[in-house]
C-alpha cells in the first residue's frame, strides 16, 4: 500500500534487462555513441518531428536546462504557483538562469488560468527596466495536482507565449500519464500545440534514472551542449540512460505503463467515491490523486501500513474541509498493484 | 583494443547484477532509502572516519560542489594545469561557483609541484581586493598523466593548504586505481594527509554512474544538501546509485577491478618498453599511458582497429619528441583483457 | 510642482560645495583616502557603534551587497511585496545572491505584518531540501508606501530574525525621513532594535550619488570588501562619496533635509485633507504621500504642469476607490518648496 | 611629486564646475534627462556613429557589461595577461558572465601578439564541449603597460575576431591617452577597427566619476538596459555623470587634458633617459612609464616623498633587471605640473 510518490518504485524489468544487456562491450563516451543515436532517432520518429535530445540526469534539470536557454538578466519565468519548478528545485531554475524569478499564478487545481497568467505577463511591460522581463512560460502535464491541460487548454497557453514572443516549456515528468489520458499523440500535446522544449520524463514511469530534454528547435541545440556540460549533466557513460529509453519506448512500453499506472489510480478513484469516510477534492487525470479524508482515518490507515502523505490545503477548497478533515496525495505507479489499491480500499 | 578512455566500458556484471537486483519493490526517495544509509555507513568504514556521503551523477559534479562550498568571492582554486576541472569540465566549477576562477599550477607529469603552488597562492595576499582571494586547492588522484601522488607528497600539498587555510580537494576519478599503487588505506591517502574533500569516482572503475562527494568533516554536510538539490544533482531513486556502490564496495570489487586495469597498463607498458617503435613519455602509476609512437605507426595501428587518443606535446617533452613522432594516450579498464592488450602489442 | 520622485532633485548646494572642495589634490584611491577615513569614523560616531562602512554607488548595490553576504544555496529572502528589493531592482538582489528568491510577505501600507512573516518563514522548515532555505529578512524604513515602522514593530520583526537565526536587513533609501519622524537616535533605529545590515542612503535626501552598506558587526566587513570590489562597486576616486557624506552629516544637515521634505509633505497632505476633489489613501509618516483623486482631476493638475505617478490600487483599497477615481504617490524632497506646494494645492 | 596613479586626482575644475552647475533644478531620473540625451548625442558625435550609450560607476562595470553581453556558458574571453579584467577586477568579469573564464594571452609591453591570441583561440574548437568554447576578445588602448596599439594591430586583432565571430571589446580606461598619441580619431581607433563595444574612461582624465559604456551596434543596446540595471549600475541621478562627460567633451577638454598627461609622461621620461640612475624598461605611449632604477635609489626618492609603486618584473626583462635593480610604474596626471615632473627629476 506504498501510495507516497511513483519515485519510490524501482525500474519496470524489461527496462532493467535492457541495461543489463548494454552493459558489457565497449561504445564511445559523452552521448556519442549508437545507442544514444538510435535512442535519438527514435523519439524523433515518436514526436514525428526532428528533435534535438539531451539525456539528463533529473527532471530537475531538464527543467532548468530549458529555461536556462531562455535567459534574459531580470527575467520572469511565469508558472503556476504549485509548479514543481516553483515549489520543489530548491531555487536550480533560479541557479541555472543565473537569477531569474518564478513568477507564480495562481490558479486552481494545477492548470493556469490563461486570463490571470496574461495578467501576470502584463505586470512587466517592455522597455520598463525596474521591473525586469518576462523571459518564458513553463507548464507541467500532467500537473502537480494530478490533472490534466486538455488540447485547447495548452492552445490558450500557447497563444499567449506567442503573442508576447516567449518560449513555452513543459515539464513532463508525468508525460506518459497524460498523454494517455488525452488519447492523443506526442505530436499532438507538444509542438504541434506550440511547446518548444520538453521536459520528458521516463523515471517516475518505470526508469531508475532517465530523463530528456527535448529541442523541438534543432537550431537551439547547439548552445544547449555547453549549458549541459557546464552544469555537470552530460553522462560519460551516457548509454546507461540510453539503455533505458530504448527499452521504455519499444513497443510502446511507456504508454503500457502509463495506463496501467493510471488505471490503478482510477481503481482507487472509484471506490473512494464509493465510500462514505473519503472522498476526491477534485477529479485526476492522472496517477495521482488528492483525497479528502476524516484525520483519524487518515491515521488508521497509515498505522495499518498505507504510506501516503498530508497535503496543504489550498484557499479555494479552505471552505469545504472540515476541521477533522486533512487533504491527502495518493500516487499510484507501474509498480502499483490491485491487491494494493484492494488492500487499501478495504481499510478505508 | 580500445584504448579510447576508461568510461567506454560499461558496467561491471556484478554491479549490472546488483543494480537489477534493487529495482524491485518500493523505498523511500531522494537519498533516503534504506540501501542509500547502508552504503553510507560502508563508506565510513572504508574511510575509517565518520563521513558525509552525497551522491551525485557525475565527477564533474562531485568536484564542482566540493568547490562551491568553498565559496569566496573573487576566488581562486589552485589546480593542476592539465586538471580535468580545469580543461575537461566547461567551465562546471566557475557555474557551480559563481565565477571563482581556476589558477593553474605549470608542473610536470600531472603533480603539482609543493613550490609552484605556493608561489602561485602567494601571488594573491591578504586583503588585497584586486587580485581576489585564494580559496580552495583541488589535487587529482591518479593525476591526468597517469601518475600517482605519494603520501609526502599530498603530505606536501596540505601543508601549503593548512598554512594559507585553503579547503583542500581531491579528484578521485581513478581513486581506486592510485590507492592500488600505493598500497595504502583510503584513510592514509585522504584524511591522514588532510585532504577535506574528495569526489570518489565508481564510474570510471566499474560502474554506470556511481560518483560520491565524501566530505570528512560532516559539519559542512548540512549546506551540501542545499547545494546538491539546488544543482539538480538530487536523484529521486537514489538507489540507482546505491545499489551500484553496494556492489563495488563489497569484497573489494573496486580495488580488483582497479589492479586489474593497473596490471593490463603495466602489461601494455612493458610491451611497449621492450618495443623498437615506441616509448613512454613518462612512467604510469594507473591505468593511463602516455606514450610516444612514429605518426606513421599509430596511424596504422589505429587503421587496425586500436582506438585511442592523440595528445598534445607538453613543453617540457618538446625537445625529445621528433617531428614525426606523436604523443599518445592508452587507457584501459576493468573489461581491457590480456588479450586486447598483446594483440596492440603484436602490431606495434 | 514637481511631485514625481525625491531623485528627480539634484543635489543640495552645501554637497556640490563639498565636492569641489574635495577636487583639488592627490588623495589615495578605492576607499583608503584620510576623508574616506573620516566619514567611517563620524558615521561610526553618528551610529554610536563601531560600523564598518562601504560606499557603493546606487542602492540597489547597497541592498543587493547586504543581501549576498547572507547567501545560502536555495535561500529566500522575506521581504514586503511592494519593497523595492522585489519590485524595482530588476533582479539584482538575485543576481548578486546567484539566484536567491524574494520571498514576498502581503502587508497593508508597506509594513510587514509579523504574523504573515513568520508564516511564510515557516513554510521553509529546516532541512526539507525541495522547498530551499530561509536565508534573510529585509525591511524598507521608511517604507515604499511612505509609512514608517515603529520601534516595537522594528523589534517586532527583529525578534522573529533571532527566532530563525536570520540576519536583518534595513533599506534606508529615505533612512533620515524615518528617522526625524520617529524621533529616535540612528542607534535606537538599527542596532538597538537587531538590525544588522544598514543600506543608508543619501542620494534621494540632497546628495547626487552618495550611499553607504552599513555593517553593525564589523567582523562580516572582510568578505564584504571583495564582494563590493567584484560587483564593480568599488570606486576608484571614492572620495566623492565620502565628500558629500561628509557635508551630509555636518551639522545634522541630513536631518535638516528630511525634516524639510517631510515637513513639505505634511503641508501636502493637510492641504488635501482640507479639500473636497482629494484624499490620502492612508496616512503618511515621510516625504511620500499616496492621494486618491478624480481621474479628471489628477490630469487637470498634469496639464497644468503638476508631475506625478499613477500607482496601482492596493487590493485592500479597491472598494474604497470609485472607477473615476485614480492613487497617486506625490513625493517631496529637499528642493521642494513652499511655493511648490501651494501652488499644487491652490490648482486642487 | 605623486606618481602613483591618474585615479590619486581629484577632478578637473570645469568638470567639477559643470557638476555644480547641473546641481539645481529637476531632472527626470534613471538616465532619461535632457543633459544625458545631450551627452549620449554628443557621443555619436565625437564618433561619428550612431552609438547606444550607458552610463556606469566604475571601468569595471564597463568592461564587464559589455564582456556579459557576449555571455556563452563555458565561454572564454581572450585578454592580455595583464589586462585589468585579468588582474585587477576581482573576478568582476566572471560574476558578470556568470563564470565565463579569462584566457590570458602572454605577449610583451601589454599588447596581445595576434598569433598568441589565434593559438589560444583555436585551443577551443567549435562544438568540442569539454574545454568550453571562445566567447570575445578583449584588449585595452592605451595597454596597462603603457604602450599603445597601433591603427594596423588594432586591425590585427579585429581580423581574428572576425574570423572567430567574436565580438572585439576595448577597455578605454585610458582612451583619450591612447588617442591623442595616435593622432587618428575616436572612430578610427573604433568601430573603422572593428571595435564592437567600448569602455570609455572619463574617471582617470579628470572626471570624479564618469564612465561610459560605448555599444557600436546600437541594436545590442536592448539588453543592456536590463543587464546594467539589474547590475545595479543605473544611477537615479544620472546626471551626475552626464555633467561631468558634457563638461569632458566640450571644447575637447578631454583631448587637452590627455595631452597634458602624456606631455608630463613625456617629460619625466626624457628626464630619465638623460639620468644615469634610471632607465625607461621599454618606450611608454601614454601617461604610464615603467622605470628600472636602483633599489637604493627608488627608497631615497620615496622617502624625500615621490610616491609610486613597485612592479613586478615580467619575464622577458629578467635578465636585464640587476638583482640591486627594481621595476617601478610611474603615471601621471591632468593634476601633474611640470614642478612635479622636475622636482622628481632633480632628487633622480
């Protein structure tokens, strides 16, 4: 009954085998070697669209990494106020763009509300140096809040960042999870919407350690090789990451996952609304899910072995959480298992 | 016959084993797992001191960090000239640092040389806003040329380093593989000698990506963690690395595996002694040759499927280096085989 | 009828004369000079505590500077949302600090409220890495809304520094304004009250560019010397700093100054308290005033030569500002005169 | 009988008149007044291009503006090893670019010999990351030793970075002395060079404080409002220092005071090369000799009160320097009078 976090699952076995496989034999170092081109080549063909593709070592800097190459001095990175860029990097998108600020929005259930980030955008009008710039737009999908942007909502985000000539990043630590929601194509939910860099995540979806900053602007690629290098994330034996794509994105591996992961999440979104001493804050599109429960059954059932954690509760739910109520993040993973979610269910 | 480079192996199949054996059932996250504490404690062990244990992706991480908490402003970092922070690591501890700058010590064979260091230290006394401030010294470990620090002679870099109260690092890339030589414990080759900080490399030795900043006072280990986070070097599944140093440290894995690629140059290195068409530029105390070969013969030899690299002439071998003549550098590891070996020596 | 800023004035005769007093000669270079010397020791005598002191050219270098000696990896810095550190500085702070985040505390008419402070400090618990660190508490005096901190809510505050282990900083851009209006000594109004860090300014109150960093503990004064020499703060004829402080502070004529522009102020504000198009927003306790009128009226006044901004409407005045009203900031300051507002007052 | 720096006088009396002058009235702040309009016009006058000019405190946050303007992550900026950048700014460059390296190019008397400059360049080739990559080139007219690049060196250096698409900075800090000695004007030492950005020094010709930083290509100038803004370099009394260059530049006082310097230079050297105690360690070009005299000597001279400074000996004169020999920089100054210069002369 682990429901903490999908990054206290290990690696999916197939994914594992993979680099057991890599292992032996020798392949040029720093990213050049044939796997880490055909692994390249690939995501190329899954995007449908040529892209320039830097392995790294955490979502972290995948994140940072893409809006260090947007830098502007007095930048304003726009993000929604619970983002994980926002909320949980320690200030490394601040470290890699040499000092540029978070500008939150706040808005509800983890999407930005296009009016309120304009509005923010607006704050920092051009030419008026006291204030600083807007620098770039960031977006997580699927968001900190377990939800996701649908087409037309990324389309509204977008438009914004082209109206005002800024590059619109997703973090995609969770892409796969939203994807398969979406029922649309890589293609679809990416460039094709107007995100120029992506974060995309493999290791909270059955990777030990594999993550991709993805260029859907080859021409930006060439200064990113520095930026990488520089803060310590190119990987001398870059195939071990490689090994691991190959594998997630081979028959369709990552998107298996993702269903299986979000399908337990459904599992349990059922019979949480069925039952009477739980119930959903707002819905998930995703494998995680943000539940309202009485605090002494939230205990019960962490003494009985369920791991999960408390979660602040935001203003705009303030109102319908009662004082022995807590608000609590259940995640589900490739890992997750039925008799878990059942095991859990029971309890509740 | 690949003699490219140490990180062109890939993994250990002890270590590939382990790694596998890790990625079932659940742990606990950012380096908070039962099996990252074991590997901590085994690390205090072997160090035979209490030691605060990070681990990070790279070595270019793990010296980068050890550097920036040394922070000074208008800092310099003593180092080797041919140091990998100071040629290889595109500019990662000026970033991690905030613009300290590298001065390099001009010395021979890869070992700074006590008096250069200290005459270059000198050059930036106390209170002199101008020039800067000295601020750390880093030392590497097997040195890039190959050779081996003796204990007096770290003896003799600490003493500068405790006299001008400089933080004194080590680069320990090929840790393992200088320690072998030495016959020493890692206690003697580290803290007895004063050393504060050191990057332990797996990488390099066996592992897909095990690096480790060992800081022997844990007192400074409580900003390191912000520092970590905040460089993005914090891995949610930590026990991807863990695992892999699980492996290595047991049963001295790491010190077989380092006096096997230690015997597989010493066999190259006689076989190239005994040889009519090549030289060593200087004697090996690792698994790096640098050796001085006709143009003509390494062209043929690298047409025949050796791969390694041309390395610049330093100043000092200028005059005994012919116009067609080269340098080389020959690099092997734990997957080099005898049989590697005399098949180069065959054709040389 | 020049109401647009304080720094809109030029300098007061008394320190253009002392300036060109101080022009002929030869006198040491950055900093060392007998009248930089003197004026150390004089705001040592005016501050009754042995300060260290850095002249740097612009306020914002001054608070940035006091805010970089504080740095911490992933640190936040807690500020009012309307300071100027966070508002008017276009990143400096964080670019000074290498990417430390304002930390932004909502508090009606400019002044922190202590109970918000400490709930966004604590949102920071020590040693949860993802969300970074408290790192350092600045407050405006007078504040940016022209109100000023009492010497309880001075304390107040400074009680909450200690609690956290977090040093205090204060941004006397308008230090003298304050100071006359609480008519405390400097002493009661810094140190007494735990502020540690002083940026006291001279420029906005009769001087052309003169302002100082202030260190109440002298032994953070060494690191301070490089990092001003590094952000190109150090001057090389410093004198012309120190001749003006040294005018400055000659027979109280700093507190002459502000006692005049708050006196003009005052006269400013009863003119509009008496009229019927015009009334403060809130009340005023320096030199800046923040006037609620019809929007026709305000540009009337424009037209008429009257200089002025337009100010955004708090969010806890938008009800008691009807749609054709507008906030305007009017900001007297040594060179305004009687004449000036009276003028202003008779058009009102 | 003060030799030790052109930055020991105060300022000239018509500059410190015309500050005197700008002292009443309002002026609209942040650099927008009418006198800084007058004055960036003015420049594109005396340069006879349309320039962007920005106004800065010091000549090292000139230089390091315009060396961050140019900012590529692992970058190098290519320099004379005793450039001011190099040796004298507390790694100012490096905090500004956010830890671009300097690459020191050792040539003679202060000027970088191009094919020094395109070894060292070319030790960084296009798309190798590990050693970072050439980021501009910097030199400064007149050169820290005294001498001067000729119009046809100026084109030698302009052509590599031409050739490597680097941008060419000059440090200007003392341009009007280097200029005079020409005899070419302001755009023929410039951007008819291939000059991009200039350092232009007004501080050590007789201003107090007046620095600009020259953008030839005016479309870069976009940025650079952020840059120095955020470096806390724009001045709210901007004024201050466009009085001072309005004064500088009117009626050629600048080019007057440069050549009364230099005619000092000139004056003290024809006095040495006819003494049988000293001699010129090579010619100077500008306002800065370098002297070797007989230790013995340099202590009677400094103890009946000349006042000048010791210099370390550079490598190529180590053998003409006599152990009983010291090295001794003497400069002069628009405040030097011919009494100085004979005074000293005669105790010689």
């Amino acid at each position: 009954m682990i429901f903490s976090s999908d990054n206290w699952a290990g690696a999916h076995p197939i994914i594992a085998e993979s680099l057991v496989k890599a292992s032996t034999g020798f392949a040029s170092a720093y990213g050049t070697s044939d796997l880490d081109r055909k692994v390249e080549k690939k995501l190329s063909e899954v995007f449908e669209h040529d892209v320039a593709v830097f392995f790294v070592g955490t979502g972290t800097a995948a994140n940072s990494l893409a809006l260090a190459s947007a830098n502007k001095p007095g930048g304003h990175i726009f993000c929604h106020r619970e983002a994980h860029v926002n909320v949980d990097e320690c200030g490394a998108p601040e470290f890699f763009s040499h000092g540029a600020r978070m500008a939150p929005v706040d808005s509800e259930n983890g999407r930005m509300d296009p009016a309120k980030l304009e509005a923010e955008i607006k704050r920092f009008p051009p030419g008026f140096v006291h204030g600083g710039q807007p620098m770039a737009i960031t977006m997580t999908q699927a968001t900190e809040a377990g939800t996701v942007y649908g087409v037309d909502e990324i389309d509204a985000i977008s438009s914004i960042a082209r109206h005002y000539h800024l590059p619109l990043h997703m973090d995609g630590a969770r892409f796969a999870n939203a994807l398969v929601t979406l029922g649309v194509t890589p293609a679809e939910m990416t460039w094709k919407r107007g995100v120029e860099l992506l974060s995309f995540g493999g290791t909270k979806n059955g990777c030990w350690c594999a993550e991709a900053l993805i260029l859907f602007n080859p021409a930006r690629a060439a200064e990113m090789h520095y930026l990488r290098k520089r803060s310590a994330q190119l990987f001398s034996k870059s195939r071990f990451i490689a090994a691991q794509f190959d594998a997630y994105l081979e028959n369709d591996l990552w998107l298996d996952l993702a269903k299986h992961s979000n399908g337990m999440a459904e599992r349990l979104a059922k019979g949480i609304e069925a039952s009477t001493s739980a119930r959903l804050a707002w819905p998930s599109g995703s494998n995680e899910l943000f539940v309202i429960l009485k605090k002494t059954v939230a205990e019960t059932l962490q003494k009985d072995g369920a791991v999960f954690y408390d979660w602040p509760v935001p203003h705009q739910l303030a109102s319908s959480v009662t004082a022995d109520e807590g608000l609590y993040r259940l995640v589900t993973s490739f890992a997750t298992t039925d008799a878990d979610v059942d095991a859990f269910l029971k309890r509740l």
